[in-house]
C-alpha cells in the first residue's frame, strides 16, 4: 500500500523577506560609512536573524553582491535604456547630469551614487562584491562608448576625441560628482561643475 503522507521538509521554514532585507540593505550602504556599518546592524535594522541572513545571502560578501545586482536593475538600467535611445546626445548629457546630481536615498538628501561609492571602497570588500563592481564599471564605459559611437554616426559628436578616452572621461566626471555630493555639497553646485566639464563635449 502506497502511503500519500507528505514528508515533512527538514530545516526551519523560510520567513525571511529578501526584497525586504535588500532594500534596507541598500539604502544604509547608501547613506552609511560602508567600513562602519555591521552585519549585526544590517539585521537589526531590516528585523532578521543573523543566521537567517547567512540562509539567504551566504555571508555579507552575498549581501553586498546581491545589493549591487539591485541598484543596477533600479537605478543604472534606466540610465543605461536611457543612452541607449534615439535621444540627441547634448539632451541625453543633460539627463546625465540631472540623473548625477539627483540620485538619491528615496525622498531624502542626495548623496551620490551607490555603485560609486562601493567601488571607492573596494579594497575593504569582498571577492564577490569586488567582481560585480569590475563588471559594472567596464559595462558602464562599453555603454559610455556605444553611446558615443552612435552620436559620432549621427553628426551628434564632433570633438576630436576617441570614443574611449570620452567613455573614460564622462565616468571620471560622474565619479567626482558623486563624491562631492556624499560630502554634503550642494546639487546645484555640482551640477554647475558638470556642466563646465562636460561643456568640452558640445
């Protein structure tokens, strides 16, 4: 006689929130000094257990990785969408900067780019975190460059610049710009200085 008695599934059940605990994640990486904020603070502030969270993300290694995957597909894919449109390359370079000069944490202050802000801490992450930033920084310049291209083939670009070096150079001006905004330097301010940089590109 075949019996239908389900088995019971070994473990505790899984209760914990992960879009929950990724997006508290997220935004106090955002807002904090990434070097002093803990685990133990990570969980207490999203209410899981520590053990819950190693279930889930393996180690804070996972966390951070996980966290970067997030704000790619929430914030750097629509800049990505963005410049990769039809959009006229000076009106795209000003969504850039207004994009650069408005990333925020939900409704509060701005305070720069996340994915920035890791990438200037990598050397006290982890290897995990450390390749997504790799990978996220060289998909952003072969962005920056297609983009570039596109306009060139348009008659959009005519600054006798390569393709590359202006990648690298828009990535550098963003990159300082963001800095300057985690450190409490006003928008308008930064945007005033984006725009003289990038006034070489017109």
């Amino acid at each position: 006689m075949i019996s239908n008695t389900v088995k019971p599934v070994r473990g505790r059940p899984k209760t914990l929130d992960r879009d929950h605990v990724l997006d508290v994640a997220m935004d106090s990486y955002w807002k904090d000094n990434i070097g002093n904020l803990s685990l133990n603070e990570i969980c207490r502030r999203s209410g899981v257990s520590k053990p819950g969270l190693y279930r889930e993300f393996s180690n804070e290694d996972g966390l951070m990785k996980a966290v970067l995957i997030r704000y790619q597909e929430q914030v750097l894919e629509p800049v990505q969408q963005m410049l990769n449109s039809d959009v006229p390359f000076k009106e795209a370079l000003d969504n850039l900067i207004s994009f650069a000069t408005s990333v925020n944490c939900h409704d509060e202050s701005p305070n720069g780019c996340l994915f920035i802000k890791m990438r200037e801490s990598r050397v006290h992450l982890g290897k995990e975190t450390q390749a997504q930033i790799d990978f996220l920084e060289k998909q952003g310049l072969v962005f920056f460059k297609k983009w570039v291209e596109r306009s060139k083939t348009k008659g959009e670009f005519s600054v006798d610049m390569s393709s590359e070096f202006v990648a690298t150079y828009i990535d550098a001006q963003l990159s300082n710009a963001s800095t300057q905004l985690a450190r409490g330097v006003a928008p308008e301010t930064v945007k005033k200085i984006l725009l003289v940089a990038f006034s070489v590109l017109e």
